[in-house]
C-alpha cells in the first residue's frame, strides 16, 4: 500500500458531494497531476508536493483544526456552523455558491422574522441559526435534522426550516416560501494556523496559493482584441480598464491600429457596446487560463 510523504503538504477534499467535481477542476486548471477515483483514500501529486486526502466534508474543518492535515476546501457554511479553533481562511474560491435560507410553509401566518419569535426552527445548522436570531434578539427551539430539513413542517415537527439553497428549487417544489436569508456560502480554502508558522510548510503553502490565484483571476477576465481608428485610441483607453494600459500595434491600413487588452467579467458586456459605440471593430474575445499577478 503506498504511504504518504510526511515532508508534502496534505490537503483535505470533499470526496463525493456538491463541491468536488469544481475541486477537482480546480486543483487540475492549476497544474497538479494526480489520479482519483472514488475508491481512493488519498493522491499524490506527481509534480507538486501534495497529499490530497479525500474526507466527508462535514469532518474537514475538524482534520484541518487538529493538524491531521495542513489544509482543506470546505463550503463557507461548515465553518461558520462548526467555528474550528486553530484554522484560518486563506481564499474565496468563486464556486458551490449557496445561502442558508429561513424558510416557512407557504400558508403560514409568519411574514416577518420577528413572527417566529419562540417558535421551533428544523435545520441542519443549529449554531447558525441560533447565533443569528439571537443577533436579532429573538428567541427559537431548534431541532437538528441531517436529512431532508424541508418536510419537517409538514409532519408537525417545526413551524421553519434553516437549510442551504443554491437555486431555491427545492423549497418551491416543497411549498416553503423564503423569509429571510442567514448567511451566503461559497467553497473555500482553510489551513491549520501552526502550518502557517511552518517556514517550509508556509513556502509551500503560498507556491499553492499562487497557482490558485491565477486560476481564479483568469475566471474574472477576458482578453479581448480589437481594431480601431488610430485618433480614437485615448478613448478606447478610457472604456477599457484593465490590468495596465493596452498592447497596441499598427495596422497595414493606414491610421487604424490593433489593439488588446482585458475586460473584468462584470462589466463585460457594457465595456463591448461602449467600445463598438466609440468605432472600434472586429473585436475578438477570447478566455484567459490564467493571470500571474
């Protein structure tokens, strides 16, 4: 049986659920070579010194807090629910967005947060909950529930359910109405704080964290190239904001040149209207796989 590197960095992913086929990609858009299959315990990397170690997601926060492992990617809500001592949150990975919603049955009398007030909340994160009626200086029973959270007002069991909710689907098809929304989640990186303290382990760490950005700063741009009247340039460089001034070259036309450039994804479509509306044309766009910044 093959044995880990105890000089490698471990790191502790979802090994079947929500967020691990965007893990997966991740660790693959970044350059690491392993091989995972769903029997598989852990991976090593054959180009980095990595350990990926497959857990159930609800006991990551705990492998990362007791050091068993130095890092792990875990949804946001674990660590909101669980608050594991001795880990810290390195990076927002931009995906398994979700939200942990409040919800009641469509014909109930609550319309506000404040009608709940001493009634019994279902939910699978109890913590949670608690902490944000108590913010809100209201009181509620809470029953933890690690199944389906949504039926529990229909068998009598709760007057509202707190359960995560990418799209709000499942709580349509149940008759559950949303009242308010707890906390947004999305996947994110965590590390045990005496690994940080680690020089080696730290270098490491942040060699990592280095390919992870750029993968994640390439999703929030796109290189675009573009032909345009020379005259028009200083506005063009107003339109278009990017990391630093445009790459511009000469066209054989004479008085047009080429330009490229990078556009935030955000504003993406609006910057091209503005740019074909200033003169600009045969604009090209094309993804970018990563950024070094």
């Amino acid at each position: 049986m093959q044995n880990m590197n105890k000089n490698n960095l471990k790191l502790a992913i979802q090994k079947s659920g929500r967020l691990t086929d965007d893990t997966l990609n991740l660790l693959r858009s970044a350059g690491l070579e392993f091989e995972s299959y769903k029997s598989k315990l852990f991976s090593s990397c054959r180009n980095f010194p990595l350990e990926i170690v497959y857990l159930r997601d609800d006991d990551i926060p705990d492998y990362v807090s007791s050091g068993s492992v130095d890092l792990g990617i875990v949804g946001q809500n674990l660590i909101f629910e669980e608050k594991p001592s001795n880990v810290k949150k390195l990076l927002n990975l931009q995906y398994g967005f979700c939200t942990l919603t409040l919800a009641v049955p469509k014909e109930s009398k609550a319309q506000k947060l404040a009608d709940l007030n001493n009634l019994t909340v279902a939910t699978t994160y109890p913590n949670s909950t608690k902490d944000f009626f108590n913010q809100n200086d209201l009181s509620i029973e809470t029953i933890k529930i690690t199944g389906s959270v949504e039926i529990a007002p229909m068998l009598g069991v709760a007057e509202a359910i707190a359960d995560l909710t990418a799209t709000g689907s499942t709580m349509a098809l149940n008759d559950l109405r949303p009242l308010a929304n707890i906390y947004d989640s999305e996947a994110v990186l965590i590390s045990n704080k005496q690994s940080l303290l680690s020089k080696n382990k730290l270098q490491l760490i942040n060699r990592l964290m280095v390919r992870f950005k750029g993968v994640l700063s390439a999703k929030n741009y796109k290189y675009v190239m573009m032909n345009a009247p020379e005259e028009i340039l200083p506005k063009l460089k107003k339109i278009t904001k990017g990391l630093k001034s445009p790459t511009v070259a000469p066209l054989v036309k004479a008085g047009w040149i080429s330009v490229q450039t990078v556009i935030k994804e955000d504003v993406f479509w609006e910057t091209i209207e503005k740019l074909k509306n200033a003169g600009a044309s045969s604009i090209i766009i094309l993804p970018i796989e990563k950024i070094i910044l």
